[in-house]
C-alpha cells in the first residue's frame, strides 16, 4: 500500500494485515476459511480468547511486529490482548484543532476523499458499497448526492478509539449486521464473493458543517464496534464517539453538496490513488464560504 503524511513523503508498506487479507478473500481455501471464523459460535469463542489473560502473551509480539510506538500510551500493565487492543493515549498526545470553521480527523487513519455522484461506489474493506447500500436508507442516501464521502481507514498499528469530528447534535444510532456470502466456496479463485461489514452510524446536525453522518465500520469476523453514546443528544467537536475492538475498521464521514472543502494535500493524494496519514484532532478540511 502507499500512503503519504502530511509533509508530502510517500511511504510504501506492504502490511502483513494486507497480505493476509488478500490471501483470505481471493484465494478458494482462505474463503473456506473464513466461512468458519465467522460462524457466531467462533467468534464468540475468538473474542472470549482475546478478554482472557493469557492472550496477553501475545502483546509484546504484536507490538514489535508492527512497529507501534508505545511511547504515545498510556504505561500500564494490560490485562489482555483487547485491553491492549483499546489502550487510550497519554494526555496531550493528540491535540485537537478547535477553530469552529475547521473538520477534523476523528482518528488516527489513512484518508480518502470522494465525491459523492449518482454513479459512485465506494470500496469499503475489500467490498463495494453504492451510498445507498452503505447506508441501507434510499432518502438519507440521496440527501448526500454531490457531497463529499472522507473513507478513514485504520491499520493494527493505529490508535483504535475515535472522537466526533465536529460539534452538534446527534440521532439516535442505527445499526447493520454484517453479511457474508460466496456462491461457491470452493470454487476456484474467482469465484463471486459477496460481503458487508457490520456498521453503526449517526446523523448529525453539526454547527459548521450542516447536516452529516458520522459512521464506523467494523471487522467481519472478531471486531465490535463500541460507541458511548447510543441516543439522541448534543456532541461536542474532539470527545470520545467509541472504539473498535480487535479487527480492522473504518470511520466514514458524508457531507452535503458545498459544506465542506477537503484539505488539498488529501485530495490531491486521493487523486493519484493514494491514501494520507492523518491523526485524530488534526485539521482534514474547512468550512467552506458561500462565496464559493
């Protein structure tokens, strides 16, 4: 995969989660595989396991594995895998851009950005989703025709809690299971494959932004989406939304037509197919001016 940071350095990293991914949903054995680990039965068991101390042996691997800096965390003794898994950062770590006209990232993440036509479809961990599938609402979808659609996605390494990009007030929220389905399974490699992920979102009425929706993607198999705040209320710009527990995951952010102006370094990456490092409560975008 390539990414860039901010300061423009193109950084190429083949990831092992990449690698494994590939290996999972395009290869006949690995779809095999993963029929059977996301039966509920596994992955009950599997997120047993992961709670348990003695997956805490797996820790110290897992961090030189993927060269996560420890330094930004909290130090604590974790009492396993997923406590580590959902470990918080130290105060001041993170700061976040308070100006009222500025969007932030709600996480540490790879960014994209789309534009939202009729004929868009967004590829969301290996599956592609029209606005409508994504959100399972044909209206909603269609009050963000010629906006901007910002895919953050998160990698093993990242920080795996999430704050709210923007203030306002926010709905209620609305859940979708995940599906999986292959026509054959043991058919040879390119045989049709049909899945979505499980995924929650909110509706928020934001103050700079205008009407948008915040919503997290979760793992096929062992992750779980955990948010804070289940029922309507008020927000505010850079407070903890949730976390993820182990899996890999996505934060999606829907703007209206002309609410937002998406930071030029992201959208001239997106542009060439490539994904931006972005942290959480640094500035992804603005509001943009009616004279625009």
């Amino acid at each position: 995969m390539n990414y860039r940071d901010r300061n423009g350095t193109l950084i190429e990293k083949d990831t092992k989660q990449d690698r494994l991914l590939k290996r999972l949903y395009t290869t006949a054995p690995g779809r095999m595989l993963v029929r059977i680990l996301i039966t509920r039965p596994v992955t009950l068991i599997a997120g047993a396991a992961l709670r348990t101390r003695v997956s805490a042996a797996y820790i110290k691997s897992f961090i030189n594995k993927n060269s996560i800096d420890m330094s930004i965390y909290e130090d604590r003794k974790y009492r396993s895998f997923n406590d580590f898994f959902t470990r918080e950062i130290r105060p001041g770590a993170r700061t976040v851009d308070g100006r009222s006209d500025v969007l932030i990232s709600p996480c540490d993440a790879k960014a994209t950005a789309v534009p939202i036509e009729r004929s868009t479809t967004l590829n969301i961990k290996g599956t592609e989703y029209t606005l409508e599938s994504l959100l399972r609402n044909k209206a909603l979808s269609e009050e963000f025709r010629g906006g901007m659609c910002i895919i953050l996605r998160l990698t093993v390494d990242d920080y795996h809690r999430y704050c709210y990009a923007c203030g306002g007030t926010k709905s209620e929220n609305f859940t979708i299971k995940g599906i999986f389905h292959t026509v054959n399974p043991v058919a040879a490699e390119h045989a049709p494959i049909y899945k979505e992920n499980s995924r929650e979102y909110t509706v928020i009425d934001t103050d700079s932004f205008g009407r948008m929706v915040h919503m997290e993607v979760g793992a096929l198999m062992v992750g779980k989406i955990v948010n804070n705040d289940k029922n309507a209320c008020r927000v505010t710009k850079g407070s903890e939304k949730g976390r993820f527990e182990f899996g890999g995951s996505t934060v999606i952010l829907l703007f209206k037509e002309n609410a937002v102006e998406i930071s030029p370094d992201i959208l001239a990456n997106s542009g060439d197919g490539i994904e931006t490092i972005v942290k959480l409560g640094e500035e992804i975008g603005r509001k943009r001016s009616i004279s625009e």
